[in-house]
C-alpha cells in the first residue's frame, strides 16, 4: 500500500536489550514419549526482535479503522507456537492448527480471554474469538514449554519488525499518536510521534529505554 | 506429594547444605545467570500438603488422626552444554510434620548428562532420540512425572511400582508410531518397606517398547530382570548361592488415551521374585487405572484406582524366608482448581483397604513386631483426605525480564 493523501506511514528499526534478546533453552525434565524436534524455517526465527509488536495507542479516528483479511493462525508445529506472538484487531477469530503428530492442548486462563480446546490430532483446527483488548498468554497443557501470547489491539495500525528488526505502519491517517514497543518481558515504551499526509516518518525504537548498549542485529 | 518421604532417611545435614549451597549459588549468581540465559534453565516446583488420616489409613503417613502437614520444593536445572548436549539435575527438599514432630530430608533426585538428536534433525523428520547417562528417571515405570505435582492430577501416587532413581545409561526415542528406551541401570524397582532394603548396585537391562496406532492412543510393554537382595544377605542365604542368583523380573503394560478434556493412563505389571528356600517364585500383579477430565479451562476432576499385590519378602534370620503377598486396594478422587497457568490447587479423597492374606501365620501374630501383618486387621477402612496447593517458577523467564 502506498502513501495517500490524507495518510502518512512510520517505519524504523526496533532495538533491544541484550536481557530481551535471550532466548530460553528448550529442556524438559521428562520428555515424554514422542518428542519432536522444534521447527525451523522462516517462521521460526531465533531473532527475539521479531517478537516486539509495534502499534499505535487508539484514537476515535484510527479505532474506526475495520480490520480484513483471512483469520490469523497459530500453529502448533515441533511442539512450538508460531508464532511465538500474535498481535490481531479486537473481534478477531484465530485458528490454532495441530501440525504435529502429538496431541496438543492449547488453553488460557487470562482474564482477557479464558479457554482451553482439549485435545485434538494432526490436521484438525480449533477457533477463538477475542472480543477484548489485552494480553492473552497461550499455553499447552501437556508441554509445560510450549508457550505463546495473543496481543488484542483495537485498531489496526501495528507492526512486527522483520529479521532485521524493520517495522513499518501504512496508510495511518494524519494526526498525532503515542507509538508503543511491546515486549512480553518488558514495560511497554512509548513514545510521541507526528504523522504527516503523505509523508513517511521514520522512528527508531529502542526496548527497554535504558542506558544500556541495546542488542546489535 | 504424599509419597516420596516414607523413604526419607533421617535428616542428613550433609544433603540439606549441599541443597542450599545450590540455592545460595543460584541466587548469587542470579545477574551472570541471565546473560547465560540461553544456556541455562531453573525451574521449580512448590508443594504445600496437609492430609488428615484416620488411623487405618494405608498411607505411609498415617499419623493416627493427627493433622499432616508436608512443604516440599523440587528444584531442576539444565545447562546447555553446546547444541544437544545438556546436563541436568533434580533435587528434592522436604519438611514434613504431625504430631509436633518435624522431619526435613533432601536429595538429588536426578542428575545426568543427556545427548539430544533435536538440533541435528530439526524440523525435518519426526524420528528423535537422545542418550542419557548418570542418575536418570528410571525406564521401568511410567509413573515418575507424577512426582512433579504439576503433572498428577491427584496428590498421592500409583503404588504400583517404587522405582528409585537409579544409576545409569539409557537410550530413548520415538520414529513414527514407535517409541522405544532401552537402559542399563544399578538398581531394581523395589519398595524397601516390603522388600529387603539397600539393594545391591548391579547393572540390570531395563526396557521399553510403545506403540501409537493413533494420536492419543498408546500401547507399551516394559521388561526388567536382576538381583534384588545384597551381600550383607548372603549369610542367610542357602549353602553355595550367592544373593545375585535371587532375580527380579518385571513385566509391565502401558495404556494410555486421551481425546478431547478426557485422560486415561493405565499400567499393569507382572513381577516374579525368587526367594532364598522357596522352590518356586513368589509372583504379584499389581494395576492402576487413571481418569481425568477437564471441564472447564480451571477445574479437573480425576480418580485413580489401583489394585496392588505388594511382596512381602523377607530374611527371618534362623527360620525360612518369609515370601507372602499382601494385596492393597485404594481409590482416589480429587477435583483440581487452576489459579493460572502454574498454580493450582487440589483437594483428594483416598479411600484404601487391604485383602486378608495371612491365616494364622508366624509372620501374622506379630512375633517378629510386624506391623504390616493382618491387613485386614490393621488397615480395615483407611483414608485420606488431603489439600495440596503447588506452584511451578520458572527462575529464568524471571531473570530474562527487564524491570
């Protein structure tokens, strides 16, 4: 999408702390009798970065914006969710797909969504729809391991950085917006931005706001 | 857990030190911990029990109607070594009480080198397998995770089978609808308290074979076979034999189906026991059958029932050995409450009672002080009513989060 007349874009890189940037061992006491070997592949992708969800604190004239497309997934594939985070639009149905020859379990005991889809083999899906605000951790019953988050926004206008820790937001009308950086093991960082019409802003992001050296890519 | 500490030894101070010189050290190193954040794992779990016993109660804790109280932390560790290659430990520490009477115990539980194929395949191929070797779970039962109360869905365990930690090396895996482990290890799954303690260390095959026909439903057999007894019995012993010509031989069955918020875990074993001046083998079986069921994403309702021939061998000195069987049966039922993804409370009820095995038997009329004789007598209607809560922390993912 390009830039229109009445809308602006920001993009930039995120950065963040090397705290931030670890990412924990994969171990289980007792393995179970199938355990499967973790995913690779571009979804998968040991850059923490592309964990960090960017996104505009809502407005009356962005909160309007209606949301399309197909409904998000997240998969169950070598006992991981992918993805690890999932930002969506309130009112969003998310399907959660069994690609691994095991059971999974997958359920939330959030106050923002609580849910649990029983167990369910290769090939089958289960759906939720979140219809509140807030941060929704997933997690699986039978790998205490497995473990992933839906972020339910409500608007539109987010972002999640790629390897290289680029993020961009189009076709944001003209205003200014708080812009946050959300990490699950941090304080959400805002900051003030000024979109233009018809121009693109750029704004780095650095997670957490410290005076530490942040994570080099 | 209700079950580990009847084996508890007498406090060793030794044990408890070495405990909280690991502790001290996590929390002492807890900044250089989180940059290595990525090669080292502490997870632990908290237990909080207080069980009511009438007196006939067939658990090991029967305090005589005195309120019991256990706080239990189990501590692991893994460090990643380099890709597939971790070491791990597990350690236990408890405090039980009843009746003003205190008792602390702790152990390592587990500590092992473990070798993993999932870095080499992955994302490739379903076929997995690692090695392990030092103080491992032991192959045998399926049972172990119900250790960790965040895996039972009661608060007392299967008493199918008592299988300690043993030393030694195993292989295990999975391809396809097979899974399969296969072990050396140095001890026998033996309940000391029915059985001659301290087994001696001799290295016994132990393995394991499963099927999966379908996800969710699992079919496995497990085999073990070795010595039980130790040197220190070889003067009781017959002319000529030695206390490793005296074998245990296990058979176990595996049954496990789930679908949908419904769980069933099952095992059945066969066990034969050669007896010092017995001709033949003095055989149990013994099954557990376990169900839970969630119906919401916070509560669960579990039983288990579990039917038990225990074997009663043992070395009376200048009469034959004595070889009888005591057969326990024990429901339990419990509802679980999660408060959230690592905290949970459950309440159980155990019912348990032993079937009459001795007549009018030297061993039954309490001429050695036995005081598992006459089961019907001494346990006629046991139970239990217990309240565990228990929290699972996962030290890392809190070192790893920017404050």
């Amino acid at each position: 999408m390009g830039l229109t007349t009445t809308t602006g874009t920001i993009h930039g890189e995120v950065l963040i702390s090397h705290k931030l940037a670890a990412q924990r061992m994969r171990f289980r006491l007792y393995p179970g009798f199938k355990p499967l070997p973790p995913p690779t592949g571009p979804e998968n992708t040991d850059d923490e970065r592309t964990n960090v969800v960017i996104y505009l604190k809502s407005t009356p004239a962005i909160t309007a914006v209606q949301a399309g497309g197909e409904a998000p997934q997240m998969k169950q594939v070598g006992e991981t969710f992918v993805p690890h985070v999932l930002p969506i639009v309130q009112g969003t149905t998310v399907d959660f797909p069994n690609q691994d020859p095991i059971f999974h379990n997958v359920f939330s005991l959030s106050g923002t969504k609580s849910f649990d889809l029983g167990r369910y083999p290769k090939g089958d899906s289960r759906s939720v729809t979140f219809e509140q605000t807030g941060i929704v951790p997933v997690f699986c019953h039978l790998h205490s391991n497995m473990s992933a988050i839906v972020l339910v926004l409500d608007n539109p206008f987010f972002s999640m950085p790629d390897v290289e820790g680029q993020y961009r937001i189009e076709n944001i009308p003209a205003g200014t917006y708080t812009i946050v950086g959300w990490h699950e093991r941090s304080e959400p960082v805002e900051q003030q931005v000024e979109v233009l019409a018809g121009q693109a802003v750029e704004l780095n992001i650095v997670i957490p706001i410290t005076d530490d050296e942040p994570s080099a890519p | 857990m209700m079950n580990p500490p009847r084996h508890s030894k007498d406090p060793t101070i030794a044990s408890r030190r070495r405990l909280i010189w690991v502790l001290a050290l996590l929390c002492g190193m807890g900044n250089s911990l989180a940059m290595a954040g990525e090669q080292v794992l502490v997870e632990g779990i908290l237990d909080a029990e207080v069980h009511k016993f009438n007196e006939y109660s067939f658990s090991p804790f029967s305090s005589d109607g005195d309120i019991f109280t256990l706080g239990q932390l189990q501590l692991w560790s893994a460090w990643q070594i380099s890709p597939g290659f971790q070491a791990y430990a597990l350690g236990e520490l408890a405090t039980v009480e009843s009746g003003g009477n205190r008792k602390t115990d702790s152990q390592i539980q587990q500590a092992a080198l473990r070798y993993s194929s999932n870095s080499s395949n992955a994302g490739n191929s379903s076929a997995f397998y690692f090695i392990e070797a030092g103080k491992i779970r032991p192959p045998i039962a399926s049972t172990s995770e119900r250790r960790l109360s965040t895996q039972n869905p009661l608060i007392g365990q299967p008493n199918l089978l008592y299988a300690p930690y043993p030393l030694g090396i195993q292989l295990a895996g999975s391809s396809g609808w097979l899974d399969y482990r296969a072990a050396l290890v140095d001890l026998p799954p033996i309940d000391p308290e029915y059985l001659p303690s301290d087994p001696g260390s001799t290295l016994r095959p132990d393995v394991g074979l499963g099927l999966t026909p379908l996800t969710g439903l699992r079919l496995g057999l497990a085999y073990t076979k070795g010595p039980y007894l130790n040197k220190d019995l070889n003067v009781d012993l017959p002319p000529g034999s030695d206390w490793k010509d005296f074998d245990q031989r296990i058979w176990g069955f595996e049954f496990q189906f789930s679908r949908g918020y419904a769980e069933l875990n099952s095992e059945l074993i066969f066990a034969q026991y050669d007896v010092p001046f017995q001709s033949g083998s003095t055989d149990v079986m013994g099954y557990f059958l376990e169900f839970k069921y969630t119906f919401t994403p916070r509560f669960y309702c579990a039983f288990r029932l579990e039917r038990n021939e225990i074997p009663l061998v043992r070395d009376m000195g200048d009469v034959p050995w004595l070889a009888q069987k005591l057969t326990v049966h024990d429901v339990e039922i419990g509802l679980g409450y999660r408060f959230s993804p690592d905290t949970q409370l459950k309440l159980a009820f155990r019912h348990d009672y032993g079937d009459e095995v001795y007549g009018d038997g030297a061993y039954g009329d309490g001429a050695y002080g036995n005081e598992y004789a006459g089961a019907v007598e001494l346990y006629p209607l046991g139970y239990s009513l217990s309240l565990q809560l228990s929290h699972h922390f996962d030290l890392m993912s809190w070192l790893l989060t920017e404050r």
